[in-house]
C-alpha cells in the first residue's frame, strides 16, 4: 500500500521523547526513518523498568517503523557516515543542544545552505536563543518552569510539553513538504518544548495576557467552566463536565435537583463560577451516594459529559492496540485509503553495517 510520505528519507538524529515521536510519526505515513544512536543507545532504552528484551517499554513506544545506526559522532568514520546520510536526507530532525549540530558540521545553516531543497527541524527545551538557550529542559522541567505545574497541582503524568512539541514539529515538517512541492525550497523549523506547552495552555496563558489575572490552581476543576472536574463517587472519582444551559438542565434532572434550574445563583455558567464553592459543595454529597460507574451510565443515558475514573489498563484492549511482535499504539490519525506501518521497533545498532555499505560513498 503506498502512504503519503513514501519516498522520503528521514535522518533522525533525537533521543528522549519529543523528537523520535515526530519522527515515528514520519515513519508511520512511509517515511524511511534512519535513527542515529550514540553506542550505548538512546537514553530511553534504559528508562525503565518495565523491560521487554532488554529495552524500556518507554523506548519501544517512540520508535517504531525506524532503522537504528550506533554511531559515536566524535568518531571520524562515524561523523562521516552520518554526513553522508544527511546529503541524501529529504528531512533532518535533531535535538543537541543548540551550537553542537553545528560543531559536528550537522548544523541547519551549513546544510540548508548546500541543499535549499533540505527541510531541518530542531527541538529543544527553551529554544535555540535567548538566555536559557543552552539550559537543560527535559519535560517535567518545562512543567515547573511555564506554570502548568502550579495550575494543574502536580505534575501532569505524561511527558505533555515533549508530545505537544512533538506534534508542532511534525506539522512543521509537513507545512514544509507542502511548500517545497510548491516551490522545491524546504527550510528550517524550530520548536521548543516551552513555546509548545505555553501554546497548549492558552487558554491560561490568555488570562493573563488580556485579563492581567493569574490562575490559581484548581485540581482537577476547570479555571471558568462550573461544574467541570473530578467528583468522589461511593467508591472512586468520576470526571463529569457541564459546558453549556442544556447539559446543566440535563445534569439536574440526573441528579433529581431540578430546582437547582430556577436558582438564579445557578442560572449560566457566569453565576455558577460566582458561587462556584456553593455549588460544588451541594453536589459533592449527592454523587457521593452511588458508585461511579453507576453514575456515568446515567449520564451517558442523559448525554451529559462523563467518565469513571479508570487505571490505563482498563482502557488499553482491542482496536486501541496493535500486534507486531510487540503490542503498541497505532498513530491515532486515520486517514482514508491510508494504513500506517506497523513494523518492529529497531534493536540498538541493528541497522549499522548495512547502512556503511549502503551509503558508502
């Protein structure tokens, strides 16, 4: 089956998390994505456990569809080999930090001067200027440092700032497939996992901006919708969200508190938040009194927004997954007439001696 991206060659020259996601997902629409590993590998091969045949699951779910080529580029040989990669390359994407592409003669300037065609994509934590430029900025750093971590009360769970600067670095590259086509001219796109996040969190970022308000936090709650968040059933949380006048009818009418519809106190979301502690203090006890499954079965009935709380496991079965060896996510995009790729995830080096041979001179 031909894919969109078939064609294209990829030197991948990232580790951790937010590059080699962009570039799985490259790999997935048919992109041959050459991954270049230092010797021991990227570090997330070691970011465990759990293990699966000596490698972190946490790897085996960002590189999927790529080759792998163990190449220290203080190595002459090895720096030569990735050069050469990198003249027949359609796309390069990297995350050194800034200045040590450029001292490995792998730098966006020299490159895309040599190949105005060449479409080069760099990833950092603060950017490649400015005075935090060079500061380390792996994801729970960016958290802490943009605020997200105040507002939301904790750390997000998942590496949030690295996905969301993965996925503006991938439509960055395919904005820049589509000029190229237009005008055979690439170019060069940088993102930074704290731009990214901070254009993730707008909502909050614009409260600030336009409003001179700084959010507080509010756990699971929302800043401006009521109610909107996390409520303690009989026997565990339930995630219910009320965003308009008819879900909030129809969340009174799943509670039996219709009387809370004639309540001016209550009457639009504008009043709700004004006695926002009011309001969720009378609907705490009423969920309290049944289980949570039992109240998002009433709510869905009732087609208001709502969730029991579930572990990962729980949700992780059937379509969700796919089979190559290994069970792991398939690219969420479904495209017509497309089938992403589903091959294995690359063992350390695996790849090496072939690509010498093959990108020999």
């Amino acid at each position: 089956m031909s894919r969109p991206l078939d064609g294209l060659l990829v030197l991948d020259l990232t580790r951790a998390v937010a590059g080699p996601m962009c570039t799985m997902h490259l790999a997935d629409l048919g992109a041959r994505v050459i991954k270049v590993e230092e010797p021991g590998g990227d570090e997330t091969r070691r970011w465990g456990p759990p293990f699966v045949d000596g490698d972190a699951t946490y790897f085996l779910g960002l590189n999927r569809n790529k080759e792998s080529a163990a190449l220290d580029l203080k190595n002459p040989a090895d720096l030569a080999l990735a050069q050469r990669i990198a003249a027949r390359a359609d796309i390069i994407v990297e995350n050194f930090r800034p200045g040590v592409a450029a001292r490995l003669g792998l730098g966006h300037e020299e490159w895309c001067a040599k190949r105005p065609e060449l479409i080069y994509a760099s990833v950092s934590g603060f950017g490649q200027t400015g005075e935090d430029a060079h500061r380390p900025g792996y994801d729970l750093i960016v958290q802490a440092a943009c605020g997200l971590m105040h507002t939301s009360g904790g750390r997000v769970s998942f590496p949030v700032a690295d996905v969301l600067a993965a996925l503006y670095l991938q439509n960055g590259i395919l904005t820049a497939l589509y000029r190229r086509r237009e005008t055979g001219t690439g170019g060069y796109i940088d993102v930074s996992l704290m731009e990214a996040l901070y254009a993730g969190m707008s909502p909050l970022v614009s409260e600030v901006l336009m409003a001179g308000s700084d959010p507080e936090p509010k756990g699971t709650a929302h800043a401006n919708i009521v109610p909107y968040q996390v409520f303690q059933a009989s026997d565990g949380g339930v995630a219910i969200g009320v965003t308009n006048t008819r879900i909030w009818e129809r969340f009174c009418h799943v509670l039996e508190r219709e009387e809370w519809l004639a309540d001016p106190r209550f009457t639009g979301n504008g009043a709700r938040n004004e006695n926002r502690e009011l309001l969720i203090g009378m609907i705490e006890p009423v969920i309290a009194a049944k289980p949570a499954r039992e109240w998002e079965t009433l709510m869905r009935a009732a087609s208001v927004p709502c969730a029991a709380v579930r572990r990962v496991g729980e949700l992780v079965t059937g379509d969700w997954t796919i089979e190559d060896g290994l069970r792991v996510m398939g690219n969420p995009m479904h495209l017509t007439g497309v089938e992403p790729r589903r091959d294995a995830v690359p063992k350390l080096g695996q790849d090496t001696d072939r690509l010498r041979a093959e990108f020999a001179g």
